[in-house]
C-alpha cells in the first residue's frame, strides 16, 4: 500500500487497524525522540468497567461498543494512577496509533507555551500580524483567538462521506505531495469571524504555521522541547509532514496511548506536572472554557456541533465539568476533573464517516461511555 491508497481507503469502510500503527513507513515523518527522562504511570488496584452504560435512554452494552468501535486500547487513570488497561490482539501498549484530531489539542497546548514565553503576544491579534502570506484569504485579519475555537469564518465542509469535500481536496495533498500552508492560502471568507463554531482542520493547520512562525522552529523540535519532553513521554512521537517538511498539524501526531494520556493528566492537574507548571493556569482555564454564545454545548444555529468548544478542546454539556480531545475513527483523550480521571480510548472504528452523521460518528454514544467509565469503581 502507497499513501495515497491509504489515504483514498479512509472512510469508505475499510480496516484501518494495521495502518493506523505504521503511517510512520507510509508517510515522511517528523521524529520526536522518547524523553530522557521517562515517566511512568504507577499502577493502582483495578476498576471494574461497567458492563453497560446509557445512551439516548437505552442501556448499551460496553464489551459490544468497545468492540463494534474496534477500540485497539483503552487505558484509565484515576489520581493520576492506572486503574484499567487492555489493548486488542491487533495492537498493543508500544503501538504508536495515529491522533487524528487530537494533535489539534496537541498544538494548542504548544501554542500556550508560545503565549506564555511571549513568543507571541496576544491571541487578540491578527494572525497575519504573523502570517502575512494569508492576507488576502479567509484568515485576513482573523484574530488568533477565533481560529482556536474553530470560528475562522472561512468558508469550509468537512463531510468525510463526500469525496469533494473541503476536507477530502486538503487530503489530496497527503496523498500525493504539496503543501499544507500554501492550501491554508486558498481558503475564502463565509462568515464574520467570531460568530459561528464551524468545525475546520484548516484552523489548525493556521495554527501549527503561526507557531513555526512564531518559535522559528518546526513543530515537531518546539513540541518535543517544551511538552514531549517535559511529560516524560515513553516512546519516540511522529508528526506526518508534507513536501515541505511541514507538520500535519491537525491530525499527523502518532504516539503510545499512555503517552496521549498525558497531556490529559496535565490538563487535569491544571498544567502543573510533578512540580513544574508546563503551560499557565490561566491557558487551562481558557482552553476548556467556552465563552461566547456560539461555544456553548447544546443545539444551536450557531455551532455545527452538539459539544461546546474552547481553544481546540471540546467541552460536553451538563454539569460534570468534563471535556475531551477527539479524533476521527474513535480517538478520545477524556479527562474528569470531578471523577479525577482521564480515559484514552484509541480505536479504528471502520464505519466511521460512512454517513455524515452521528449513525458512524458514534461520538456522542462514547462520551456517554466515558462518562460511566469514570463514574466505576
């Protein structure tokens, strides 16, 4: 298989379980080497999942879903500790699985760090302050801000259903070469920025380039110095890169799912890790915030998603207080700070984006699953 068979074999139904753990021999890749200083989770007595949970007034059965959703691992915390742990025959701790969306919570943490070492000034200026080979396209004069909480304005459809969509055209440049910035140039204006939270990979691509901007180093040295690192992480990390070198900063991250977990416990620990603030409180507080009308959870015409939105982190409804980095194909980094757990549940769930909707999305159903796996003793 070349990537472009790979790439054109994603959501069409097709097993994705041996390809989501070797895109690093399908694809030129960014490395970020293991830390040299490894943390490793302690180990705690054991939960017992629940044996169902509820979704939309049905009990469903959890062994069923974690399997109908083709979950290659799914690992627990509670105090920062393991408290559950299983990978599928077909995967298995050391398998470095692909993010998908979840590089997108990745990159706002680095983005953060940037914020906090005053690389760049304010996420209340124009990102052209930075970028200003995107004047003249739908991010013109675009706050930073805006682009976290994925309300651009751009014009953008990311039905993976439909092969002429935004997001299957910016695919095309992972398939067969090119650049992911010069793409991020094409984009034109819908809306008035600000106003509307309309899911768009794009906005975080702008992202990524802002902080090669920003650092003046790629993605991959600056993450690996200032998180990889930091976090202890076990296991070398790939970023997938196009032509240029430049990282898939929406989706291209690979990594362990213990080491995924931890960008949940530092959230959770409010970006304190073991004595050292890694990124500020305040970011934290922001990132899992939603504060305009168009980020809140629930159904609105202002928002393409039933979840509320902060800074590349999504944020359920109800009074839990919990919230999630999620990628397609099933891929949750979920983190209670009521439950003091953090869930990864990393899957290659083969219906996904086979319809444009929540009948293979399923992400609704699993955040009900995490949400009682959180709540087992």
């Amino acid at each position: 298989m070349n990537r472009a068979d790979y790439i054109f074999s994603l959501f069409t139904g097709a097993s994705q379980r041996d390809n989501f753990q070797r895109l690093d021999t399908l694809f030129p890749v960014a490395v970020m080497s293991a830390s040299p200083a490894p943390f490793h989770f302690p180990e705690a007595a054991s939960i017992t999942l629940p044996s169902t949970f509820a979704h939309e007034g049905t009990l469903r059965s959890v062994e069923a879903f974690l399997a109908e959703t083709e979950t290659m691992a799914l690992l627990v915390l509670r105090d920062g500790a393991v408290v559950h742990e299983h990978y599928a025959p077909w995967g298995g701790r050391d398998v470095r699985w692909v993010s998908m969306s979840v590089a997108k919570s990745f990159v706002s943490l680095a983005l953060g760090v940037a914020v906090d070492e005053g690389l760049v000034a304010s996420i209340e200026q124009p990102v052209t302050d930075y970028l200003p080979a995107l004047a003249g396209s739908a991010y013109d004069g675009v706050r930073i801000k805006d682009i976290l909480q994925m309300s651009s304005g751009a014009r953008w459809n990311e039905d993976y259903s439909d092969p002429s969509s935004d997001i299957n055209r910016f695919a095309h440049i992972a398939a067969y070469g090119g650049s992911f910035n010069a793409f991020a140039a094409t984009l034109e204006r819908q809306r008035e920025p600000g106003t509307c939270n309309l899911y768009n990979s794009t906005d975080t691509q702008v992202l990524g380039m802002l902080l090669v901007a920003a650092t003046g180093r790629s993605l991959a040295d600056y993450v690996e110095e200032k998180i990889w690192h930091p976090l202890g992480m076990e296991a070398a990390g790939y970023w997938l890169v196009d032509s240029e070198g430049m990282e898939m900063a929406y989706a291209g991250l690979n990594a362990t799912a213990r080491d995924y977990a931890k960008i949940g416990e530092l959230y959770r620990n409010r970006g304190r890790w073991h004595g050292r603030q890694i990124v500020s409180e305040g970011w934290i507080e922001a990132s899992i915030t939603p504060d305009a009308a168009h980020l809140m959870p629930g159904a609105s015409d202002l928002s393409d998603s039933l979840f509320g939105y902060g800074y590349q982190w999504w944020v359920m409804g109800g009074d839990e207080g919990d919230y999630a980095a999620i990628g397609v194909y099933n891929q949750f980094v979920y983190v209670s700070p009521r439950r003091r757990t953090v869930v990864v549940k990393l899957s290659a769930s083969s219906g996904y984006g086979t319809t444009n909707d929540e009948t293979s999305y399923r992400e609704y159903e699993t955040i009900d699953l995490l949400r009682a796996i959180a709540s087992s003793t």
